[in-house]
C-alpha cells in the first residue's frame, strides 16, 4: 500500500465518520464525494483528466477546506479527530501537488 493510497483511505473513512456523525451533512457529503474519486483514482478504477488544472490540487482543496469546516462545526471528539485527518490529509495533497507543479 503506497502512502497516496493510505492517506486517501483514511481521508475517505474520516469524510464518512464524519457523515454519520451529522455534524454538517452537506460539508461531509462533499468530503465524502472528492475523497472516494481520489480512492478510486488511487485504485486505478477512474481515470480524470482535467486541462490545465492537476486534479490533485483541487481535490486536496476541497478536502482541506471541508475538513477545516467540519471541524470548525463540531463539537464531538470522534468528529473533531475524523475532520482533523480530512484536512491534514487535503493539506498534504495541496503541498504534494504545488511541489510537483514547481518541478
């Protein structure tokens, strides 16, 4: 298991804890959407291409800015933690994706 795969496994069970948890539905649905097409494009099993724009940044985009959102809404723990690994995660795939843009 590589560690894009990990980190989009773990952003994916975060987004859906965070789902389950209620903690803002339509912020978590979100979440939940851009991390399953990053888990299955770490899969192999989707392939998008967008012109001009790496996919990785806007999905790490979305993922951070629903994971702060969520976890500025929440107030459980379990909540709190699954939208702090949401974010970290979108924060990691923004950085990965401006350095490689640099090279």
């Amino acid at each position: 298991m590589t560690l894009h795969l990990a980190l989009a496994v773990s952003a994916l069970a975060g987004s859906a804890i965070l789902l389950f948890a209620a903690v803002a539905r339509p912020v978590a649905l979100v979440a939940l959407v851009a991390s399953a097409l990053e888990v299955a494009m770490a899969f192999g099993v989707l392939r998008i291409h967008a012109a001009g724009v790496p996919l990785g940044l806007v999905l790490g985009l979305v993922l951070a800015v629903t994971g702060l959102l969520a976890w500025l809404r929440s107030t459980a723990k379990t909540a709190i933690t699954a939208a702090s690994v949401v974010a970290l995660v979108g924060v990691l795939q923004v950085l990965v994706a401006v350095q490689q843009s640099r090279m």
